[in-house]
C-alpha cells in the first residue's frame, strides 16, 4: 500500500544527505518548522496536493507542490542563493525513489525570495530563497490491493 | 438503485463479451444516444411535429496515457469491431451498457501534467443496455 507520507521524507532525505548542501545549511534540513536555535537550514512545507483518480475508484497519481527554501540569518543573500541553487541542482527533472510509487516528475514551478526582519530583534534580517517544487508520483498498486 | 460515486465506474474491452477487460488508467467515459427526429409537419398544423427514426449509439472515454494499457490505441487500426462494455457501477455488475464498436482516440502530453489519452467510438452493431432501459 502507497505510504504518501514517504515522498515527504523521501525529498527530505534527498537534501539532508547532501554534503555539499548541509556545509550551506548546516542546521539541517526540515519539515514545517525548525528546531529553536537554527540559524541555517533548509525548510519544506507541502503547499498542496491532490490526487488524480481512475476507475475501478483509486489515485492514479499524486500531485504535490513543496515549497522548499533555504533560511540564513545573515547580511548578504549569497549563503542563501547557493544553497537555493544546490537544492535545485538536487531536484530539477531528477528521479525521486520512494518505495511503492513510480516517480513522475519533480521540477521549479516558481521563485521564493524575501527577507524577513526577525521578530524578536529587527534589527537583523533572515535570507529565504528558493522556489516551488511540482512532484508527482504514480502509486504501485499490489496484487494484494486489488490489482 | 440509489445513486452512486462515479468512482465506482469502470470500462472493459476486448473482441467480445467473454475476453472483455479492464481498461487501467481510464477516469471517465460517455455514451450517447441520440435518436434522430424525422419531421411530419403539415398544413394546419400548429407548431412542427416530429416523428422518432433511428437512435444512434456512440460515446467517448478518456483517462491517462499508460504505456501499459495500448489496446485503445490499437483498435483505432482495426478492421474488425471492439467490444466495450461501459459500467455506471461496478457493485451493480447486470446493469452495463456493451456492445460492438469501432473506436479512435487522442493523446495529449502537457508539459505541465500527466499525459492523457481521450477515444471516441461508434456502434458497429446492436448494444446492449440495463433491463429496464
């Protein structure tokens, strides 16, 4: 049975175990919210997803839009751009495996970029820059789900 | 019957009713029937007037492209009919809508999502409808 849950973690672990990214972003990589303290770190919110159907009445495939940034409390945005960049070069038309799917496609729809000041002390600004990545994944339906 | 979830629909096709089977990858199908009208009208009548002629049977299905699933690519060449059986409902396995048909299709592959394949078909013999029909 398809565990969707699985892509999440599948895209996660794509950037975590990336060297080159966690020696931009060495506070890790996370879903929703980093721990407190993190000043450099790469963040994944699922933005939406929707799955497609088919007869006989189950998903064909998943649609999913992340969005996947890098976070850097720092005065210059270069940090923040390569490691925007290494996330790309990480995802863009790049297989993604995750057990029970058939990888569909995983691609850039669109740009994220601001600098927020930080709400306890302004006078200081984060870097956030990314983008919005499309994944879609055919489920493997088993002989065992009614295939 | 009460009304159900399109979900639970399904198409089969094969060269006749015993080999017929699933289609994977279809989402939707139509059927038409259409019966033409033969118009009667005459002097002194007071609006037009129409007789019923021949009902036509004819309909579309459409789902995503599988490289798996070719047969309603094929049959677009074939010289003999196909058999599709069309069901509303797969828990209500009598009450289907089959018959003999020659098909053509589409496929369509956008850049931004899943490539789609949508067929068209007309009777090529009598179809069979629900009991009650």
């Amino acid at each position: 049975m398809p565990d969707s849950t699985a892509i999440d973690e599948a895209l996660r672990q794509v950037l975590a175990r990336d060297a080159a990214l966690l020696a931009l972003m060495p506070d890790g990589v996370w879903f929703d919210a980093a721990k407190p303290g993190c000043k450099h770190y790469v963040l994944l919110t699922l933005v939406s997803e929707e799955d497609v159907a088919t007869f006989p009445g189950r998903r064909e495939y998943e649609d999913a839009l992340y969005r996947i940034h890098a976070v850097a409390l720092d005065t210059s945005a270069d940090t923040a751009a390569a490691a925007a960049n290494r996330i790309d070069a990480l995802l863009e038309n790049v297989a993604l495996v995750v057990a029970g799917y058939s990888w569909m496609t995983t691609h850039r729809e669109g740009r994220v970029r601001a600098t927020p000041e930080d709400p306890v002390d302004p006078s200081v600004h984060w870097q956030v820059i990314g983008g919005q990545y499309r994944v879609q994944m055919a489920p493997v339906w088993g002989v065992q789900d009614g295939d | 019957m009460a009304i159900k979830s399109g979900r639970l629909g399904n198409v089969k096709m094969g060269v006749d009713l015993a080999t017929a089977a699933n289609l994977i990858s279809i989402n939707n199908w139509t059927l038409s029937l259409d019966t033409e009208k033969v118009e009667i009208t005459c002097f002194l009548d007071v609006n037009r007037v129409y007789l019923p002629g021949m009902r036509d049977v004819s309909g579309g299905l459409g789902g995503f492209y599988n490289a798996s699933e070719l047969k309603l690519i094929g049959a677009t060449d074939d010289d003999v009919p196909s058999y599709l059986v069309l069901i509303p409902d797969t828990t209500a396995a009598a009450a289907v809508y089959s018959g003999p048909a020659y098909l053509s299709c589409e496929i369509e592959v956008p850049v931004g999502g899943a490539p789609t394949v949508k067929g068209t078909f007309s009777a090529a013999g009598p179809w069979t409808l629900p009991t009650g029909a």
